[in-house]
C-alpha cells in the first residue's frame, strides 16, 4: 500500500532546531498551567473559558496579535514549577512526533511576585531536561538561552553570562537564540552582547530578516556570523538584498524555516510562496522547524508535509532533509554520529 506523505513524515527521525519553549506549549498544557496558577493564587480569576476566548481572539491572526499571546502563555508560566512542568510537556510532545534532538531556546525570565529569578527559571527548565534524558523518551535535548529584543544591552549581559556559566556546569546549555518582535528596536544593538557570548564558546542562533526591510540591522549581524539564522524569509528580498545573500552564503549559514509560523503571521501568504525554494535550489542547507507549535498548532511531521506538498518533494528528499539537519546541531559530534546512526538504520528499514 503506497504511503501518504503526512504518515512518512511522522515516521521519519527528525532533529528540531528552532522551537520557543513559551510558544511550543500545547493547549492541554496551558490548561494544567492554568490550574496550577488558580490553585496557588485563588485570586487570580482568569478562567479557563476567559483563557480560550483570549486565545481564540487573537490566534491566527498577525505578528502582533502572536506576540499577545506569548504575553498570555507567559502569564501562567511565571513560577519555577510551571517552567518544570511546561517544559518536560514540550519535550514529551516532541518525542512523540518522532523528534530525536530538540534545541528548545526560552527567555530567563524574572518574576519578583512568584519569587522566580532568571538564575531559578534557567535550573527549572534544566531540571525538566535533565528527568527526560534519564527516562525512555528516546530524545536528546539541548536548551539555548534567548535575548528578547525588547531587553536593555544590560539585561541581554547578564543572559549572556547566565548562559556561560549553564554551559560550563551542565554541558545542556549550547547557544544563545535573539528574539523578539522583529518590529520593534534595532537587533544590532547587540551585536556587542553576541561577540562576548561567541568569543565565549556559545553557538548564536538569530532571528534575523523575519520581516521586511531590516537590512541595515541584518548586515552587521551576518557578519558575525551567526551559527544559524531563525527565518530569513526577507533576505533575498528589497534592499541590499544581494549583500545580505551573499554574507549568508559565504558563511554558509544554515537558515531555519518555520511554514506555518510565516503563514499564520502573514509574512508570506502560501507555502510556495516561502524562501525554501530559493535556498533549496541553490543548496544552501535549509532546516525544517516548528517555531510555535503551541501557538500556531502544528508539529514537525506537519511542516514537512507542507514542505513535501507545495515543492514536490520525494521520500528520499525528506529524508535528505532531515539527515542533512543533523549537520547544524549544536551538540558535539558524538551526539551527531549517534544521531546518523540511528537515521541510517531507519532508512535501511524503509526505502
Ligand atoms: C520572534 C519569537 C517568535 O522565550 O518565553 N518568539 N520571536 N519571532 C517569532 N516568530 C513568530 N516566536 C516566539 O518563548 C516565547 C518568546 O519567543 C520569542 C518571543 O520573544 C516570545 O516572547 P519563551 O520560551
């Protein structure tokens, strides 16, 4: 019986490279964070049906009602227990659409109210990642830190040096995600706190070009370079575009793209329409990821379905796609031979 693409990409071993931990939060989970929240703060009235009317209100609509959202999400997940028990939800639900390495990247956030510190949001979500690794979910994790675009050169410091001093100690801690609104401030205002964080050992993963005409912020940033760069979906596009490819391809910079967070946040209107046909075209690794799937209500085996549809992709392409984004982890090469290992032995079993 000939496979349906959408059941290949479910078997498929995949690796995810671009998942916010706030955004990757499903909805059966948010209700248990509403719960734990209401049970903790009696006078806290936001109600489950106020949680779907909020959600159903903004959901799926544009960049900024996406960005109302995190701000909802992060609203019930403002404790060091409701990291823990978001975070190892997030891990389970990637295990079980065959992800077998997950970069989650998440903001340390500081929430006086709860008693929650930067320091104890990072422990929590690395206690959660470190209770995954020793039971049988079959998934390896590795966590980068996330500098909000909004946050002060002196905030997005002292992540910096929260991330140095995760990655000496746990080995967990791999890079170092900017993030944020890509309307608002001016990303190369960081470009100080990324040298440090790069001369330092950490791996950066930035969101860079999500939207149109960023060139002048996107330029300084390229030349970095960065390890991996979240969406690019303007970089072939506008002005100084032909600069901005060309720093990217002589950096061979792998460019991680989200389908369905383009779609629902109207930065391109189809999937055809989407830049992984340009940097498929001219071979320029390209990596399938989920963003938000909290948010957005996807999961990876669904991106690549979408990918598979709209650009007539073979199984073997698939799975080239997948295999390849092992290449850009930030894991170590044990991790990488490990994880080779295992795709072969998948695609000796079924091509
Ligand atoms: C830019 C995004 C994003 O950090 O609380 N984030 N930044 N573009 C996007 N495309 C839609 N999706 C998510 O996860 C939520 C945070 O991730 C960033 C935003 O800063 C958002 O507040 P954490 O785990």
């Amino acid at each position: 019986m000939e496979r349906n693409v959408l059941n290949y990409c479910r078997i498929l071993p995949k690796v995810e490279l671009h998942a916010h931990l706030s955004g990757s939060i499903s909805e059966k989970t948010m209700i248990k964070l509403i719960k734990l929240k209401t049970d903790k703060n009696p006078d806290w009235q936001l109600s489950h049906a106020d949680w779907q009317f909020h959600l159903k209100a903004v959901k799926g609509k544009s960049l900024e009602d996406v960005f109302l959202i995190f701000q909802l999400i992060q609203e019930i997940s403002d404790s060091e227990e409701a990291a823990y028990v978001a975070c190892k939800d997030v891990i389970s639900e990637f295990a079980a659409d065959n992800v077998k390495y997950l970069e989650l990247r998440t903001t340390p956030r500081c929430i006086p109210k709860t008693g929650m510190t930067r320091r104890s949001y990072i422990e929590s979500v690395l206690r959660a990642i470190s209770e995954c690794h020793s039971s049988d979910l079959g998934i390896e994790i590795r966590l980068l830190l996330a500098i909000d675009r909004r946050t002060s050169v002196k905030d997005a410091m002292e992540i910096v040096e929260l991330a140095v001093e995760f990655m000496m100690k746990s080995g967990l801690v791999v890079g170092l995600d900017l993030s944020g609104d890509p309307t608002v401030n001016d990303a190369s205002d960081f470009l100080p706190v990324l040298i440090k964080a790069k001369s330092a050992g950490l791996r950066l993963a930035l969101h860079l070009a999500e939207v149109p005409d960023k060139a002048q912020e996107t330029l300084p940033l390229l030349e970095l370079p960065p390890d991996r760069l979240g969406h690019g979906t303007f970089l072939h596009k506008g002005d100084q575009s032909e600069n901005m490819v060309g720093l990217v391809k002589k950096h061979k910079v792998p460019i991680e793209i989200c389908v369905t967070s383009n779609l629902i946040t109207s930065t391109v209107s189809k999937v055809e329409d989407l830049h992984f046909q340009y940097w498929y075209d001219r071979k320029h690794p390209v990596i399938i990821c989920t963003d938000d799937k909290g948010v957005f209500s996807c999961s990876l085996s669904e991106e690549f379905a979408l990918i598979a549809e709209a650009f007539k992709l073979s199984e073997q392409q698939l799975y080239d796609l997948s295999y390849d984004a092992i290449d850009y982890i930030f894991a170590g090469d044990d991790i990488k031979n490990k994880l080779q290992n295992e795709w072969k032995v998948f695609h000796s079993r079924h091509s």
